[in-house]
C-alpha cells in the first residue's frame, strides 16, 4: 500500500475530499496540519502536528514519520511546508524557493518582469511608513493588496488619493487581526500597490511533472472583475471564447518561478492584445470549487492529484467533454446567518447538479474584502458554457438568505 502525505489546514473541504479519495484508491493517508502538539488529537484524524510559521522545524517532526511515496498540499501555506519536507525526504515536488515566490505577489512580480513577461507598475508598502507618499506616486486607477492573502482578501481599487488613502488603512486593519498576525508572515508587513489591468479574466488549473505542464481546465470568469472588490462568483469550463495567449503566459510564468512539479493555479487577465498573468500558485484550485471539474470516468480532481502525487502516469486523462462551472454564492452583506429559503426550488433548475451550503446558522458572516468565505458553491452542468451561467444564475436567483444584523457589544 502506497502512502501519501497531505499537507493541509486543521479544517476544511480540501483536507475532507483529499483524505476521502485517498482511501478509494488504496491509498495510506499520512495528515500533517498546524495545530497544538499537545492536544491528544482533537479531530481524531491522527495527524502529525506541525507550526506552519516554522516550517523547517516542522520538517523534521514530519520526516520522523515517513517514509512517503507521495506529498500534496492543499493551501498556500501548506505548499511551502510541503516543499521543504519534499526536499528533504528526496520526493519530487518545486523547490521551496520556486513555491516561496509564487506565495509572494512582489516576488511574483519581480520574476515575472525579469522574465520579460508584461507586469503592470507595481511597488509594496511597508504598513508602518503610512499611506500618503505611496498615494502620491500611485498609478491610478491602481490595485492594492496584501502580499500573501487569497481569493481576492484585501484586494481593493482605488482612483485618487483619497480613494488610496482610506484603501491602504482598511487593509491595514485587516492585516493587523490576531488570525493573521498569528501567521508570523514577514510580507504581511507590506501592501503592493499595481497600475489596475483591464480585461477579461480567467483561471487556469493544471498539474506539473519535470517542468511540463499538463493544462486540466481552463476557466473563463464572466462577472466584470473592475472593483472596488473584486469578488469571484462563477467560473465556467471551457471559456465561451478561448484565447491562445493564455497557455503560453502561464507556462512562461511557471518558468519564471521555477515551479517544477505538482498541482498549479493560475489567475489571468487578457486585454485582447496579451495575456497578464496575475498568479500562479503552486496549489490547486481552493474550497469545493474542485468539484465542477470531472474527468475520465467522473474521477474527481482530487483523485487525479493523487494519482500524479504517488507516480502515476495521469497524461491520457482528460476532463469530461460537457460543460462545467460553479458560482461561489456572495456574502452581500455582514450580519448573523439564520438559514435560507427556496433550495428545494433552486436544485430543480435544469442543470443544477449540486448546491452546498456550507454556512453555518450562528456563524458571523463578513463580505469581502475582509471576509474570507462564501454562502456556499452552486454546481452546473450543460451542452455549452452559456448554458451553464444560466443554470447557475437561475439558481442563485431562487435562494432566499436570512442574513440578521450583528448586535454592537456594549461595555460599560
């Protein structure tokens, strides 16, 4: 029986699905997540417990417990973890200062304008030096955003200085939160300002081996993405107009970065001239939106990672040949989630194959950009991608969300 590591946080989907199509295969599942060594395993999950902010340490507590056949990491900050226990134990896996830089929006950048790929005029901000003279050699309209938050956390626009100003203290507050002070990331000091690219936007999923990619899905986003937030709703595989410019840019990037081998997830733009690569991370794609993607046989995405992970060849596999896509449902406003009406009614809509709701009643719900999770995932199937995007909006169109406003805590 093969053994494979997965390198994940304490809780979420990912960790779930990967660890469930782990045992469908076969396969020994060796957990290793940030959490209180002395907890008596509070999860019941027998993971290994590692500190994500010393990952070197973490290392050697992980190596004692091989040895492995394979290694995945299902986040950002479990992909650098992973790299290194891959270079130690000899597993093939990008090296730790390839996935460093793909963690790192400024180092991205760096690589990607030495590479010759286009970039747009950027330059970070150490926090504690204030906003006012970085407002005042911004290229507006311009981007900022932190160097190491995901899915668009923090990413605000702004068009003059006034505008900058009171961007560059909102971040700064969501920067100075205990839940990522606790992260001990040096380049969560920073905020990168970027000159705000136009165009249409897309993701690219795809798996390394040796260098090469292997592209898996590429999806088109057709909600306009011009701010001030800049919230991802649907993604939709394959684009209803593909552009020949988006393989190429990503494999330069992944060049650039020095990404070798596992899964990536790439961020582009295109302005009809040239594709703008925004990201690529050296993790696949987040929470359940892994699920609109099937392949040979309906094999999941996790599954097919997997496999790649202990060896296996994966180049004959392709993705099912209809339509797919998902629309992570919007927190639209902050308050206490209650439930939601009209579901029944939502999953009758043609197309609709699966609706998750994975808010919580009670749980406190935030919007971007401070928040950091949605509603739930809606799942569509269809002979075309416009066929799809209607499925998913007349869903969404159905569900009815008790959304309480959040009582203010008085103190004497």
């Amino acid at each position: 029986m093969k053994r494979i590591l997965i390198v994940a946080a304490t809780t979420g989907y990912q960790t779930r699905m990967f660890a469930s199509a782990a045992r469908r295969l076969g396969l020994e599942v060796a957990l290793a997540t940030d959490r209180c060594h002395v907890l008596e395993d509070p999860w019941g999950d027998r993971a290994i417990p590692v500190r994500f902010d010393d990952p070197y340490a973490a290392a050697e507590t992980i190596a004692q417990a091989g040895p492995f056949d394979g290694i995945l990491a299902a986040a950002d900050r479990p992909a650098f973890l992973a790299a290194v226990v891959a270079e130690k134990l000899g597993l093939p896996y990008s090296s730790p200062a390839a996935v460093e830089a793909s963690r790192s929006k400024f180092l991205a950048r760096q690589r990607f304008l030495a590479a010759g790929l286009p970039v747009p005029q950027f330059f970070r901000v150490e926090i504690q030096q204030g906003p006012h003279d970085a407002a005042a050699q911004a290229p507006y309209p311009c981007v900022l955003k932190p160097l190491g938050l995901s899915a668009s956390r923090g990413v605000i626009r702004a068009d003059r200085p006034a505008g900058f100003i009171a961007a560059f203290r909102r971040i700064e507050a969501l920067l100075a939160r205990p839940e990522i002070q606790i992260q001990r990331e040096a380049h969560n000091r920073y905020i990168q300002v970027e000159s705000f690219i136009a165009g249409q936007e897309y993701a690219l999923e795809g798996v390394l081996t040796a260098g090469r990619l292997q592209t898996l899905a590429v999806f088109e986003k057709p909600d306009p993405l011009n701010g001030p937030f800049f919230e991802e709703t649907i993604y939709l595989t394959p684009p209803r107009a593909p552009r020949t410019t988006l393989v190429p840019a990503i494999e330069k990037a992944i060049r650039a970065l020095g990404l070798t081998h596992g899964p990536i997830h790439a961020e582009l733009r295109d302005d009809g001239r040239e594709a703008w690569v925004l990201e690529v991370a050296a993790r696949p794609i987040g929470g359940l939106c892994a699920k609109a993607l099937r392949f040979d046989g309906g094999m999941p995405l996790e599954e097919l990672l997997l496999r790649h992970a202990v060896g296996e060849d994966i180049s004959h596999i392709e993705r099912e040949s209809c339509s797919s896509g998902v629309m992570m449902i919007p927190i639209e406003r902050a308050g206490v989630y209650e439930g939601v009406d009209g579901l029944d009614s939502a999953l009758e809509t043609a197309g609709v194959g699966e609706i998750a709701i994975t808010a919580k009643v009670g749980q406190t719900l935030e919007p971007l950009p401070e928040g950091a999770s949605y509603l739930g995932f809606i799942f569509a199937r269809g002979n075309a991608p416009g066929d799809v995007e209607k499925s998913l909006r007349n869903a969404h169109a159905r569900l009815r969300f008790q959304i309480a406003a959040k009582l203010p805590v008085l103190t004497r």
